[in-house]
C-alpha cells in the first residue's frame, strides 16, 4: 500500500501517467518477476509495461514485479523508492513504520505496525479516490492472462467489501 501512495502521488502531481511505459529490469524480473517464486504479474524481462498495467498488478495479483517496476520507473531504483516511502510515510504520520523495499516482503529492517497499516488505508481512500477502483478489480489481463483478484472478500455477495490488499508472509500468515 505505501508503494501505491508513492505511485497514486506522482499520477496526482502529473509527474507520470497512467500511459507511461516502463522498462522491466532484471532486478524486477529476478527478485520479484517468474524467477522469484513469489506473487508476480510476469512481465517479460526488457518488455515496457504501462503503469495501469503495473498498478493493476500490485491491485490484484500483488505481483511483486509490479511494484518494483513503479519503484524503478519513478526513483530509479528500489533503494531511492524506500528512502521516498519513509519520508512521505512520516509526512501522513506514519511514525513507527520504516521501508526497505517497494514489495512488503521481509526484510531486514522492513517494519509496519497493524495500527499504521489501518491510517495508511484510510489515507489512501480519502487522498486518492480517483484510484480507489483498482482495488476492487475483481480481474485484470496482462500478456495474454487473467490473473482473479487475490483478495476473496470482494467476491462474497452482499459483504459491500470494495478492495484494498491482501498479503501473505510466513512470519504472518494471510
């Protein structure tokens, strides 16, 4: 989510567009593309993919290519992407979460408390809700594959549940 308030930003500034093509990287590609063995959207290595696309595949496949794509596309690479997301995290009051990459993976260092996530979610419905739709998605084709929302909720009748992200790490579960 804090990988998507740094994108959401930029489209809002108009420093990038939802048209933009971005390069995949080997680093995308390896650490969080096919290769990995993580969550990915598989975008091919050098192919450009449009930021829709890409948000599409954080929204709703949680590819972790995406997101490192967007980080790459818009800081030059993942590092300079966290150093973005601390401080914008401390600008919207996000004070005991620290970032070290744009995927949510663990990592040394990589810290987000549950109370923190909640405000982050919130920020993010009522400071973008241009972009709120592509978290209840409930699909999205890219390269020739429909990838079904990972987040159930939006598919059970009558809840009203619209989206936001799921995820799952071993130290946390679902």
């Amino acid at each position: 989510l804090m990988t998507l308030a740094i994108v959401f930003r930029e489209l809002k500034a108009g420093h990038i567009k939802l048209e933009d093509q971005l390069k995949v990287s080997e680093h995308a590609w390896r650490t969080g593309g096919a290769p990995s063995g993580s969550s990915a959207m598989f975008a091919p290595l050098n192919s450009m993919v449009s930021v829709s696309d890409l948000i599409q595949g954080v929204t709703v496949q949680s590819g972790n290519d995406a997101a490192i794509i967007l980080a790459e596309g818009i800081a030059g690479t993942e590092d300079a992407f966290a150093q973005r997301m601390n401080e914008y995290a401390k600008e919207i009051g996000l004070t005991k979460s620290h970032f070290v990459n744009s995927t949510g993976l663990p990592a040394e260092g990589h810290v987000m408390t549950a109370r923190e996530l909640a405000m982050l979610a919130r920020f993010l419905i009522y400071t973008f809700p241009d972009y709120y739709h592509f978290f209840g998605q409930r699909d999205f084709t890219f390269n020739k594959h429909t990838f079904n929302n990972r987040n159930p909720l939006i598919f059970a009748p009558d809840l009203g549940v619209d989206g936001l992200k799921t995820g799952y790490i071993e130290e946390a579960g679902y």
